[in-house]
C-alpha cells in the first residue's frame, strides 16, 4: 500500500512538471491528449472483463471496454487531426 | 502475482504517456508526442489482453473492435468548430468506464480490504460525476440547451445536498461493503455532476471541461487502487495533475479564479435587470464599410467564433490580401480564448491556412491599438467586450480583451443582436465609433470584397 502512495505522490510531482509552461496555442490539444490518455482505463476494463465470472460481471465488463475503447481511439484520432493542422505554422 | 514482463510493459507504456504530455506542450514534438502516447496505449492494452483475458477474450476483442467503430468515425468526422464538445464526450464516456471497472470488481470481490472498499467508492463517484457533468457540458456546447448559467431554485441547496448525500453513501459502502449502497452512490454522483455544471455559464465551459477531465484521471487512479495496478494509478495521477494545472492555466487565460468561475452563478441573480434600457446602434451597408476600410492605413481583423461557424476565414484571407496590395497593414487579432476554448482559434484558423506571422496576440496588440483605423470584429464578442475591463458587475470582468474601443473606429460584423456566446451584452455595440453589419459573415465578407475592389 505504501508502495502504491509512493507511486501516486511521484506522479503527482511529474503530471504537475510536465504541463507546467504550456502556451495557450496548445491547451485545446493538450486537454485533448490528456483525455486520450486517461483512456488507459482500457486496461482495468480488459483485466476485469477477463476474471469476470458472472453474466452481469461480463455485461458491465464489456461495456466498460467498449466505452473506454471509444475514448482512447477517439482521444488520440482527434489530438492527431489537430496537430497535423499545426504541421507548417509552427514556430 | 502479476509477472515481471507485464510490469516492464506497464512501465514503458507510463513512460510513453509522460514523454506525450511532455511533447504536447511543446508545439515542435506534439504530434510525435501525441503518436507516442497511442503507442504505449496500444502496448498496454496488448499486454493486458495477453496476460489478463483468461475468460471471455473473443468477446473483449468484439467490444473493442465496436469501440473502434464509433470512435473513430466520430474522431474523424468531427468538425474542428465541435472540437470542444467531442473531447466532452470522449471524457464523459471515459468516467463512465471508470465507475463500471470499479462497480464489477466489486460486485467479484469477497474479502475487501478498507482501501479497497475506500478505492472504489471514490472511482465510482468522481466516474459518475464526471460523466454526467460531461453530458451537460456538451449538451451546453453544442446549444442542445441554453449556454447560459442555469441557476435551479434551491440550486446552491440542492448541489450542497448531493454531495453530502455522497459522502455519507460513500462513508456507508466503506462501513458496510454494500453493493446496493455503492449502486445508490452512483446515481448521487450523476446527480452531483449535473448540479454542478448547470450554473457554469457559455464562456467558462471549457473549463468545466478540463477540470472534468481532470476528475476522470483522479477516478482511473483511484481505479488503479481498487485492480492494484500501477499503471492505471501512475497515467490517472498523471492527468489529474496535469489537468489541474491546465485548468487554472485556462481559467489565468481568461483572468478569472477558478472559485469564480465554478461559483460565481451562484451569486450574480439580478445582474440582468440593469441593462433593459433601450439604447441605439448605428448599423452601415457594405458600402459605408468599404469605403471606411479603403481609406486606412491600418486594419485589425478580430475573428471569432462565428467566422469559423461560418466558414469565413477564406474570404477574410482574400480581403486581407486585397487591403495589403493596397498598402493597408493587417493584422489579425487572436485572443486566447477565443472559439469555444482556450487555443480554440488557433486551431480553427491553422485549419485555413492563415500566415502565422499574421496572428498577433493580446500584448502585441493593445499597446498600438489607438493608431489602428479600423477593427473588423468578424463573429467575436466577449474578447472585446469593454464591460470586461471596466465593469465589475459583469460576469466576464476580468477577462483580458482587446482593448478595441479605443481605436479610431469599429466594425462588427455579427448575424444578429443576440449576445455572444457568454450572454452578456456589448456596450461597444451601442458606442458611437462602431459601426454593425448584420448578416453572415462569409456572406458580408465577400459582398465587402467586391465594395473594396471599386472604392
């Protein structure tokens, strides 16, 4: 369990460092990968779909998976189309 | 025991996400950040499939493979004008898969540990918050409802109410392990999620959305708590703190607290009855405003939303190219938040191929902008709004504008007398320098190009 605090304390620091002098240009995408990547719920949705038991366990299991599907591919599809409109206009 | 191999993919996968948002707030590696960032994804999901899908593995790939279906589709077809609402949608959907991970495992679970018990309740309620409170924003967004603060009687209390109802639900499936009660809290979290984006007005939306998508990271780590898994707890925070800052970097965008813009419909009841008074506006043919823009020597273009909407960068590019062989300095005036989000603009006019060295920003503009003849607000309204600079009493007070009122003279070009996206009204619309064009803004853009070409 400490471990797990460690690990949370440490990516607070770095979620925090990583974004901290982003230029307004950038927020609507930004906002938009970060969504992409919380779609990692994929994997907590894959992994209980897979020891799931019971019929209703693998009902909400899979619709689990179906909608954090729709938000990784869509997150990422969408961040990609806007930045390849910045291709050009870069500084 | 999960084995070593799934760890080091984990682990290279968190580190994909870290090096995406790193590169997304760089313009020169966002786009090979942004690739990288589906990379680890697709590493993730790969390994959680091969090591986690014991049962039901046929019905998994079905899932995703629908999944893939409608969101890309829907990713692609997307016009760049609903950007704002689709990433509501996408991030809706995402606390909603959040909430069910955490509901199933416990409905599988026997022997729950207190931290366990704790992980889930606050997975299912930041989830269901997020997911209704997403729905409104969109509805908000794409004008399926009003975009104005919608202040319920009783709202403060009800809002108040939903979350103690939360709390005390949460406090019970924690004391008790009940799946009835944590069934009960969901739906208090939907209604918490509602509650609290109803009073949030037009302009602060976006930022409801990225405090939104904040909270859906917070509820994946949490999820990471309730499955044990690092992954889900380091690419959780990871958004959550990222999407905090950029939510206060947003709300510092439009010179507001976030306190303010959360809270701030609460108090501001009877700002309205003040501006009932008729006042008069001078409106112009295209004539008057050819002939205005043909004899200056400087022209601003301040775009807006309802140039994007309209499709009219094409013909302000043309004008403004007309105006320069003419010997006329144009330059175009881009607010931050200008379009329905904070970089909103930059994105739509990307998409147009204007010159970047055109676009100018706040403080390169307002310093010069009492020697600029002519401003052509083109669909924009509040990021020129006076009542921002100058009257506390206005729910955008504080927001930084261009300063345009104070420049020689002013065109607005706007469909109707409606206010802008954030439902306050113009005072420079009723200004003596300023001068409406009503119609479409595609459509007066070329009329206007046609006027200049013979003044």
């Amino acid at each position: 369990m400490i471990d797990l605090l460690t690990i949370f304390v440490l990516a607070v620091f770095v979620g925090f460092e990583v974004v901290s002098k982003v230029s307004t240009i950038l927020h609507t995408p930004l906002m938009s990968g970060a969504n992409a990547i919380h779609g990692v719920i994929l994997v907590g949705a894959v992994l209980i779909t897979g020891h799931a038991q019971y019929p209703l366990e693998v009902v909400l299991g899979l619709v689990a998976v179906f909608l954090a599907t729709v938000n990784v591919v869509g997150g990422f599809v969408v961040t990609d189309r806007m930045l390849e409109m910045f291709k050009g206009h870069g500084k | 025991m999960t084995p070593t191999w799934v760890q080091l993919a984990y682990l290279v996968a968190a580190l994909c996400f870290v090096l995406a948002l790193k590169g997304l707030s760089t313009p020169r590696y966002a786009r090979a950040g942004n690739l990288l960032g589906a990379a680890g994804m697709a590493l993730a999901v790969v390994t959680a499939y091969a090591h986690g899908a014991v049962h039901n593995g046929p019905l998994i790939l079905v899932a995703v493979a629908a999944g893939v279906a409608v969101g890309i589709p829907a990713a692609r077809s997307v016009k760049m004008t609903a950007i704002p609402q689709m990433v509501a949608l996408f991030n809706g959907v995402g606390g909603a898969a959040a909430a069910l991970v955490a509901l199933t495992e416990y409905l599988a679970v026997t022997d729950a540990s207190v931290l366990f018990e704790v992980a889930t309740a606050l997975t299912v309620l930041i989830g269901s918050v997020s997911f209704s409170g997403s729905v409104v924003t969109f509805l908000k967004l794409q004008e399926v409802m009003t975009t104005r603060p919608v202040l319920l009687p009783a709202g403060r209390f009800l809002a108040v109410g939903a979350a103690a109802a939360s709390a005390l639900l949460a406090l019970g499936v924690v004391l008790t392990g009940s799946s009835a009660l944590l069934v009960l809290l969901a739906l208090a979290g939907l209604a918490l999620g509602v509650l609290f984006v109803l009073p949030v007005g037009g302009a602060d939306v976006p930022i409801a959305i990225s405090l939104l998508n904040a909270f859906t990271g917070l509820a994946v780590a949490a999820s990471g708590y309730v499955l044990a898994n690092t992954l889900l707890i380091v690419s959780g925070t990871l958004v959550g703190a990222s999407g905090t800052i950029l939510t206060r970097l947003m709300a510092q965008a439009m010179g507001r607290s976030l306190a303010n813009i959360l809270f701030g419909a609460f108090k501001t009841t009877d700002a309205a009855a003040a501006g009932g008074e008729q006042r008069t506006v001078r409106s112009g043919t295209v004539e008057d405003v050819a002939i205005l823009l043909g004899y200056a020597h400087s022209v601003l273009v301040v775009p807006g939303y309802g140039l994007a909407v309209a499709q009219a960068q094409h013909a302000a590019r043309e004008l403004a190219h007309l105006l320069e062989q003419r010997g006329i300095d144009v330059k175009y005036g881009i607010h931050p938040v200008a379009g329905r989000m904070p970089g909103h603009m930059n994105v739509l006019l990307a998409e147009a191929d204007v010159p970047y060295e055109q676009l100018k920003e706040l403080d390169d503009v307002n310093p010069g902008i009492g020697s600029v003849d002519v401003v052509l607000v083109v669909g924009a309204n509040d990021v020129v709004n006076p009542g921002a600079r100058d009257e506390p009493s206005s729910p955008i007070y504080g927001m930084p504008i261009f300063d345009v009122d104070r420049a020689k003279s002013v065109v607005f070009m706007k469909r109707s007398m409606r206010p802008g996206f954030a439902g306050v009204d113009n005072s420079l619309l009723y200004n003596p320098k300023t001068t409406l064009l009503f119609g479409d803004a595609k459509d007066s853009l070329t009329k206007l190009l046609t006027a200049v070409k013979q003044v």
